[in-house]
C-alpha cells in the first residue's frame, strides 16, 4: 500500500520543517505539494528550501517545468490541466511543448517524469484517461477533513467491483485516517493519501 501525504493548499507556521520532517518519514512513498496559488517563481523557492536529498519523494501539481529544474519524483495531473496536454501527432518538432502524450506516455519538455498521477473523482473518469499513470487518486471517499461540506461521493460496497475492474493503482484521497487503512485495502485500494489527517 502506497502511503503519501499531501500538502496544504495554503500556507502554515514552519511549514518547511514540518514538510522536511515528513520527508524524511520512511513510512512516507511520496509527498504531494500542491501550492494552487502559487506562480512559478513562488513554488521554485518554495522547492529550493527543501531538503535537497529528499527532493526524489516530492510531486508537483502545478508548473510542471520544474521538474526539470529539480531532481523530484513527478507531476500530479487533474482535469484541467488535460487541457494543456497536446498529443504526439500535433506537435510541432520544432517547438518543445511543455505537456505532450506520445504512446500514451506524458512527457515534460520532452523528458519524461519518474511518476506520473492524475486526480480523479469517478471511475469513468479513470477508464478514459487518454495517457498512462503510476497511479490514480479517486475522492472524496470519505467526508473530507479539510474541506467542509465536502461529502463522500462513493458507496465502498459498490467500489470494490469497480476497482478490480481498473489496470492502474487507485489511491484513496478524502477524509482519510490511519483507521482505514486495512478497510481500504480489503476493498482493492493500493494506497491512501492524507492531507486533512497528517497536518491535524
């Protein structure tokens, strides 16, 4: 079971050791920073304050370029920013497109990333991803602990038919606890991920 820990959206009282901290947890496979207000020059500051040797664990949600700048493990994709994606038959050759599909596999600025996740809310969403992934997150599946109001959006009974009949590694994501885990991977989950729970 995949364990990872997101960041939160916003920023905290000492924040890059709390996340250095986290980093150097070897319980912790990855560690999702996602700073959705931050511009480019922000979140490569942000990254350069990081433990250096713990970079490898980090994926990015934005500005993806800068994997290229900084040894991190890789890019967490969304619905959104499938639109910036373009595909191998439409690129130019001689212009390097930041987001490009070629054999299903994404590629940053022409390398590809070590990990490559998207963020799903359904299982239709999963089915038609048109690239590859290391894994999928799919949320909420609980009520979420950071978000108010924010409802789980899946019957667990029904879910494990579902995932059994996906091919890539489904991370539970929302309104997750250290309680769950075992009920999450009876039902075919091959990881979860926290945010609300891990900055409590």
């Amino acid at each position: 079971m995949l364990n990872i820990v997101f960041s939160l959206p916003y920023s905290i009282e000492r924040e890059i050791e709390k996340i250095n901290a986290l980093l150097l947890d070897d319980t912790i496979d990855y560690f999702h920073l996602r700073k959705p207000d931050f511009d480019s020059h922000q979140l490569e500051e942000f990254i350069k304050l990081l433990d250096q040797s713990l970079h490898y664990k980090i994926v990015i949600h934005s500005h993806y370029h800068l994997i290229n700048t900084f040894d991190l493990a890789g890019i967490n994709l969304n619905r959104k920013s499938i639109n910036q994606i373009e595909f191998s038959e439409e690129v130019n050759q001689c212009y390097i497109q930041p987001l490009v599909v070629k054999q299903r596999q994404i590629e940053v600025n022409r390398q590809k990333p070590y990990i490559v996740s998207y963020s799903a809310h359904s299982i239709n969403e999963i089915k038609h991803l048109p690239f590859d992934t290391d894994y999928v997150f799919l949320s909420p599946i609980f009520d979420s602990i950071s978000k108010p109001n924010y409802p789980s959006a899946f019957n667990l009974d029904n879910l494990k038919n579902d995932l059994a009949s996906l091919h890539t590694k489904v991370i539970a994501l929302g309104g997750v606890k250290t309680q769950h885990f075992k009920l999450l991977k009876s039902i075919g989950f091959k990881g979860y991920a926290r945010l609300g729970d891990a900055w409590l």
